[in-house]
C-alpha cells in the first residue's frame, strides 16, 4: 500500500496543565494549548499529529483552518508532497504564513505518519534513515524567574533524563540578573553541562549587542533570538561581532526564511518548528538548505515527530526535549542518558490517551 485517500479528518482542542509554568518576554502560560488531529484513510489507517498555538484563544481558528484544508483533500488520493504544493497554492491568498501555515503543517504531519504506517515501519526509515537515538537538552524548565530558584531546579531537570545539556532563558532589564541566573544553574549541575540560552526575541539590536557582548566569556553553547526574527540585518550584525554562535529558526515560515539567513550570514545555527517550518515536508526541504549551507540543524518542540527528522537529517546537531504533549499521550518519548529514542513502530509513534483527551477537550470539528 503506497497511496492513501482521505476518508475524514477530525480535529480536537485541548489544553493540559504544565509541569512547569512558562514565564519568558512572551508571557506566561500555566497550561498548553494543543490542536489534535486525525485523518482517517480508506485504506485502513489513521495518521496523527498535533500543532501547539502557544494561544489557548487561537484554537478555534486553527482547528478550522485545518478542516478547510482536509476538505480539499477529501476522497482523493493524496500524497503528501503534493498536497503540500496544492494547499499553499489555495490558502495563498489569505497569506502564507501565520494560520496559514500552521493549519498545513498539522495535516502533513498525520498524512506523512499514515504514510508510514501504510508502509507498515517508523517514520524514519520511510525518510531513509534508521530507528536510533539522538542527543537532547532539556527545555523544561529555567524560564524568566526568581535566579535564586534555578539551582536546584537545574539539577531536577538534569535527573529527569540523565540530560548533559540544558536550556535557560535569559533576557532580564538587568545584566546583573542574567548573570546571577547563570551562575546559579552553574553552581546547581557544575560547569561541564552544556547551557544553551534563548531571549525569546527580548531585544532592540542596540540593547542586543552591548547585552551579548557582556555575556560572551560566560561560555555559553548558542544566544538564541536576541532580537525579533526577522531583523535579518541585526541578526547579521550580531553572528559577526560576538564568539558565541547565534542560533535562530523557531519563528521561521517556511524553508526562504532560513535561506535568507544563510545568505545574509545572520546566523551560525538554525533551528525548525514543524508547525512554522511546514510540516514534515517542510522540515525535509529546509534540512536540505542547511545541508547545502553547512549550517547545523536542531528541533524547536514536537519531539515525537522530531527525532524522526533529525536522525534523517544530513547537518542535525540537537533534539530539543519537551514534555509538554505528554498529558494526551499514550506512550510519550522517555527520555535516557540525555538521549531520545525513536520509537521502533509504524508511524510517528503518535497515540492519544483518550480519557485525557476528554477530560481536557474544549473543541472539536470534523470533516465527515
């Protein structure tokens, strides 16, 4: 079985509690908005995927921005690279990224794991690549809190999967404040554990560059998103004149925006978001671009579908652990010796704990 028709998609809303608030320059959530979708194909088999809006507000409208994009599927035979292609060229006209995007990326990664378990293997090997490990840092934790608390919270996050990296996030008002908070978790797991540090975009250039210049002897691994995304020019400005490499990619909209990183050498490292990136297909074009540029490619979120992707991808360099799709899981990842694990079953190794889903639903829509 190598084709699959699209028989109904059902798209459920849920929002489940974090083990760990999220307190960073884009807020603060205590719990997570997710979109679960499921396409069912004639052919026996149910693809599965979900797309994570940070918004608990922006749910409804994603979750139907997705019906509307099964619906042009629906009953046909489809493939996933083609449908790709067809879907950008009908949403075009409201933009192409935004919902947009994220609508088709949740639809291409269920088609892509129904794909595989048409296939009746892993992800990854219907990619060409093999059922493996691949390293990670934990992203759990070490949000934009009280210094004081991040020593005994980084050795937590160390013991949760024997992990050797970590990621903390930084940007305070005050220097003072940033280097208290890396002191801290250097005084909780020592100085041989690899800290990469994110701003989450905190920044104006001017304040970006007199900040990263004062916290380049701190021996950091990457500064990720000083400033806004799409400051290219900045970005540029700041991969030039600081030791530390910067590392940009969750906010990209497809495989251009990374291209016209490389291009302006605005960034050393990249990261990809599957709801941003485009999906499965999106990932495979972009990982191409970062081959062919040299340039080292990590995960931003989604580690399930992730690990598939980086053990297929030729520059992959980190996986990003995050548990926070686990409350619906039936099986979710588990991380060991600082290590991800992809799953030996067909498919992404998706499945939903129903009497999760349902105690935490609060939006559904169908496709019949």
């Amino acid at each position: 079985m190598t084709r699959l028709t699209v028989r109904s998609t059902r798209v459920r809303a849920v929002t489940v509690p974090l083990n760990r608030p999220i307190t960073a320059a884009i807020g603060r959530f205590d719990t997570w908005p997710l979109v679960l979708v499921d396409v069912q194909f004639a052919e026996g088999v149910t693809g599965r995927s979900y797309v994570a809006p940070y918004r608990a507000g922006a749910l409804p409208s994603i979750g139907k921005e997705i019906v509307d994009v099964a619906a042009l599927v629906r009953g046909t035979p489809v493939a996933p690279l083609d449908v790709a292609d067809r879907s950008a060229g009908a949403l075009n006209t409201i933009g192409e990224a935004g919902v947009s995007t994220i609508a088709r990326s949740a639809l291409d990664m269920a088609l892509w794991d129904g794909l595989a378990k048409a296939h009746a293997v892993p992800l990854v090997e219907l990619l060409g690549g093999s059922v493996g490990t691949f390293r990670a840092y934990n992203s759990n934790g070490l949000w934009r809190h009280d210094p004081d608390t991040l020593a005994e919270e980084a050795v937590e996050l160390i013991a949760e999967g024997g992990f050797r990296a970590l990621k903390l996030r930084l940007g305070h008002d005050r220097l003072a404040d940033d280097l208290r908070a890396i002191r801290a978790v250097r005084d909780g797991v020592g100085d041989e554990v690899d800290l990469m540090v994110d701003f989450n975009q905190s920044f104006g250039l001017g304040d970006a560059r007199r900040r990263l210049h004062e916290l380049d002897d701190q021996g950091l691994y990457w500064f990720e998103e000083p400033v806004d995304y799409s400051n290219v020019h900045g970005c540029g400005e700041l991969a030039r004149t600081t030791r530390t490499p910067l590392q940009m990619g969750e906010n990209f909209y497809g495989p251009r925006d990374l291209y016209d990183m490389v291009r302006a050498g605005a960034t050393q490292y990249a990261m990809a978001d599957l709801e941003r990136i485009g999906g499965v297909t999106g990932w495979i074009r972009t990982a191409g671009l970062a081959a062919a540029a040299g340039v080292q490619l990590s995960n931003h979120l989604y580690p399930e579908f992730a690990v598939h992707l980086l053990r297929a991808a030729p520059t992959a360099h980190w996986a990003e652990w995050v548990d926070w799709a686990a409350p619906v899981l039936a099986d979710p990842l588990v991380p060991r010796d600082g290590r991800l694990a992809v799953p030996d079953r067909p498919g992404a190794g998706i499945a939903w704990d129903e009497p999760a889903v349902a105690r935490y639903l609060v939006h559904e829509e169908t496709v019949p």
